[in-house]
C-alpha cells in the first residue's frame, strides 16, 4: 500500500519507518529541509532501538522516500498520516495549528480520493476541524480516521511492530477495511484492532495517557506513606499488582512522571473539561 506520512518526527519517523518494514511504500514528509537532507544521508534525528537499522534497511530497498514536497507525497499515495506536532499553549489546551495548516495545504492539492488519518494525539473534536479544513479547499472526495499511536519512549519500534491494539476512528466500513489491511501485518498475536467514532479514539488517546500518569502519581503517594508508616512499598506493590483488576504494570514508585507527552495530555484533557 502506497503511505504519505507528514512530520517526520518521532511519531511520523517510526510510523514511516516500521509501515514501509511491513512492504509499504511510505513517502515522508517535512517542511524542514535540513531534516530531510540529513535523513536522506543516512543521519536519524531521534534515538530508537533497531530505528536507524529499519530506516537504512527501507530506504534501500526503495520503501522508504523523504521529501518536503507535499503534493508529491500526496500524489503517490492513498493513505496520509498526519504526525505533526501538538505542543500546549499557555491555557493548557493543545495548539492544533500545525495540523490544520497541512490539512489545508492537502485540501489545496488533493483531486482525487484519499483516506486522511491524524496520528498525533489531538483534543476531542479536531476530526472535525481537520475535515471542514479540507472541504473548504477541495470538492475532492476524502475519508476521516483518528489513529492514535501508543508508543513508549525508548520502545517505540516493539510498540508499533507489536501493538496491544489498534484504535481506528471511522465509522466507514470501506475505511474500516482499507485499514485493518493496512495493520493486518501487526496483528499476527491476534486481531487487536479496536473500531470507534473518531470522538471517542481521541478521547481513547487522552483517557489511556491520564489513567498511566494517575497510577504514577498514585504509587509514589502510596510509597510516601509506607515510608512514614513503615510498610514495605514493594510488599504492597506486589499485594495490588496480584490483583487482576489491577494488574502489575505502571506500579512502580519513582521520581514522578515527564517527558514530552504525559504533561501536555493531561493539561489539554483538563482545558477539555473545563470548557
């Protein structure tokens, strides 16, 4: 299957990386021309295991292409995944800007049918704004999915080769089909594919990170206590974690949670809530 990937960042990297390892033709695209003559060079901008192997190994067998011309990459495949960045804004909310400026700019070029899917984590109801986007710019015919990633720092090509599920937002069973062929390579453990609204994969997306942050958070706070009080925090943690409807991941104190998606998650499902 022909892929356009937009954002060659993390997201878009593996995700470009791991469909093109599945037989795929992916066509990455970025607006930063040094990050594209770098990856056409051979250099990697981010640090994955077995990434850089993958990305070397594609490319050389011709499934793997870098560009910063969009309209090329539109006019070669069927399916565009949107990996562009969503950083917080100072109230909390995501800023969606990024993506509604490519769906724009897809809008400007498409002329024939493709299947539009946002793999960025975006705040509930940018499915609709990503649409009405590219409907102001084209009469062309397109279809909509929320396809949120779940990939773990530092295992993000296991995660993606391996997924514990697969969220698709659609309720067309045309694109529910063109989907789950495009996946069906990953699902070789069993079919994990999980079909929604868009609505509610966007919300999947905001509800899984927030469950994984409150475990954190919970744990540490569980583990403060147990020093004062003089329980033995690994005792505990393997007393809840025997506990089937609680399980044993995300159970482990520590220095709190970071990093670039857990903090921004929360904050903009927060805005959401208070709007």
């Amino acid at each position: 299957m022909k892929i356009c990937v937009v954002g060659v960042g993390y997201v878009g990297l593996v995700t470009a990386a791991c469909l093109a390892e599945a037989g795929n033709d992916c066509f990455c695209v970025d607006k930063d021309s040094e990050k594209i003559t770098d990856l056409k060079n051979g250099v990697i901008p981010i640090y994955e295991p077995g990434l850089t192997e993958m990305v070397k190994h594609n490319e050389k067998l011709g499934r793997l292409h870098f560009t910063t011309d969009l309209k090329y990459g539109l006019d070669n495949s069927l399916i565009i995944f949107l990996a562009v960045g969503t950083p917080s804004t100072p109230d909390g909310s995501a800023d969606i800007s990024a993506i509604l400026s490519v769906a724009g700019e897809i809008g400007e070029n498409l002329d024939d049918y493709r299947i539009i899917a946002t793999k960025s984590t975006v705040p509930i109801g940018t499915h609709k704004k990503v649409t009405d986007v590219i409907k102001s710019k084209t009469e062309a015919p397109f279809d909509y999915v929320s396809n949120p990633e779940f990939l773990k720092e530092g295992a993000a090509v296991e995660d993606f080769m391996r997924p514990d599920r697969i969220i698709i937002g659609t309720t067309n069973p045309a694109v529910m089909e063109k989907m789950a062929q495009l996946y069906s390579p990953f699902m070789r453990r069993g079919n994990r594919i999980l079909f929604m609204d868009p609505v509610s994969a966007e919300m999947t997306k905001y509800a899984a990170n927030t469950m994984l942050a409150t475990r954190i958070s919970f744990m540490n706070e569980i583990s403060a206590l147990c020093e004062r009080i003089g329980a033995d925090i690994e005792q505990v943690r393997a007393g809840l974690g025997s506990d089937s409807r609680i399980g044993r991941s995300f159970l482990f104190p520590g220095v709190g949670f970071g990093g670039s998606c857990f903090p921004k998650d929360i904050r903009a499902l927060i805005h959401t809530g208070a709007e």
